[in-house]
C-alpha cells in the first residue's frame, strides 16, 4: 500500500488525501497472494468495471437467476477458504523452519521481552534494554501462553506469548574464575621450561668455549683431536656470522 501511494502521489504530496479513493479502489480490485481473488470478487462475486471493461468486446454476462447466483458465491468462498488454508501451511512451515520449541514449567525463570508496543516507558531510547528478568512462570496456559510473576508497576497483563519469553540460566562464569584462579604470589609462566632453557644454555655455553679453545690451539699448530660435539661447532659458527 505504501509503494502504491508514493506512485501515485509522486510530487504532489500536498494533494495525497485526493488520491486514496483512487489506491483503495487499485487494492481493492487486484488479486490477493493469499486468496489468489480480489477483495471485491471475496465479498461481491465479481470485479467493478473498470475503464478497459467499458470498450465495446464481448464480455460473459452473469446469470442474474437468484439460486444460481448464491450457489456461485457459496463455491467461490469455498475455494478462497481452501487457498487461505493452504497459503497458512506454507507460511507456517517457513516460519518454523529454524524455530525450536520452548515449553516452561510453574517455576522456571525466564527473560521477558519488551516489546516497544507493549512497554512503551522502557523503551524510549534504543540503548535501554531490551529485556528484563528473570521473572518466574505462575502457570501454565497453553504450549504458548504463559502467565509471568511480573511486579504490578509494569501496568499490563501478566499473559505472554512463548515467543516473548527465554529461559533464564545461571552464571557461574565469575564463580569459577575464582575456584580456579591463581593464589597470591604465584606466576602464569610455567617454571618448568625456564628451568629447562636456563640448563639448556648454560650447557651450550660451555660447550662453545670448549669450541674456541681447540681452533686456537689447532691455529697455533698444536696437535688435539677435535672430540668436540657437532652441536658446540654450529654454536660457533653461528656467533661468528
């Protein structure tokens, strides 16, 4: 209906209230999703004549015997009754095609969604929240209707959909970042590597000096047998580039 409006109003906006007899009688006479009929043919039987219908072409006349015609307006509701039902089912698929059910029982706590609609004072602002909670369930009505302990300064009813409600869970989070959390003095940094690396080095140092000694000696034209490890070699060598 809106788009219908701003094709027809188009600049003059200042003259749109003379134009909706106009967009009521587009919407009134073009076929319906649902129903695949127009609201006119619904509740008349058939379509206004419009301007194309008034050209001079061979057009089907309707019976005007009374019987005949309650009996067309009987079959046609019947057919837009079956494509309501049917055009429900598929719509209903759709929405529940990622949807999972939610059953409460008198006692669970829940979070109760503030519809703007519903809850206007706290919802003045996009920043305030969005739910409040948890209340706990009273009764149950139905698979989808639940009725809330909400406190009476909220000023409406105590009845909410399934869809406005989620289950509340505890948490534990911050309890067990204090179960598990270090005690004073102690360090992140496991001591085991530090120690192992420390070692580590310290053997690695050793046998680089070891290193130096016999290519001095071997420089200076002494006989020694290299009986060094391969590994204090390469730690040479890698000081020296």
């Amino acid at each position: 209906m809106g788009t219908l409006l701003r094709v027809l109003v188009k600049k003059n906006l200042k003259a749109w209230d003379l134009l909706l007899p106009h967009a009521e009688f587009v919407y009134n006479r073009a076929p319906s999703r649902t129903t695949n009929e127009s609201p006119f043919k619904v509740v008349y039987g058939q379509n206004p004549l419009g301007p194309l219908d008034l050209l001079p072409i061979h057009q089907e006349k309707m019976n005007v015997e009374a019987s005949k015609r309650v009996k067309e307006i009987q079959e046609l509701h019947k057919r837009v009754q079956d494509q309501i039902e049917k055009s429900n089912e598929r719509y209903q698929s759709q929405a529940n095609k990622h949807r999972k059910q939610a059953l409460f029982k008198p006692g669970d706590l829940v979070w109760v969604h503030l519809r703007k609609e519903r809850f206007p004072s706290k919802r003045k602002s996009k920043l305030m929240p969005r739910a409040d909670g948890p209340f706990e369930v009273l009764e149950k009505i139905n698979d989808n209707a639940y009725k809330i302990d909400l406190p009476g300064e909220y000023g409406v009813s105590c009845t909410f959909n399934v869809a406005d409600l989620k289950p509340y869970f505890e948490d534990d989070h911050l309890e067990n970042l204090r179960t598990n959390s270090l005690q004073q003095g102690e360090d992140d940094v496991p001591m085991v590597g530090i120690e192992n690396g420390q070692s580590q080095s310290q053997s690695n140092s050793k046998e680089v000096q070891e290193a130096i000694q016999v290519f001095r000696k071997f420089i200076e034209g002494q006989s020694y047998y290299l009986t060094v490890p391969v590994s204090a070699c390469c730690n040479l060598v890698t000081i020296i580039t």
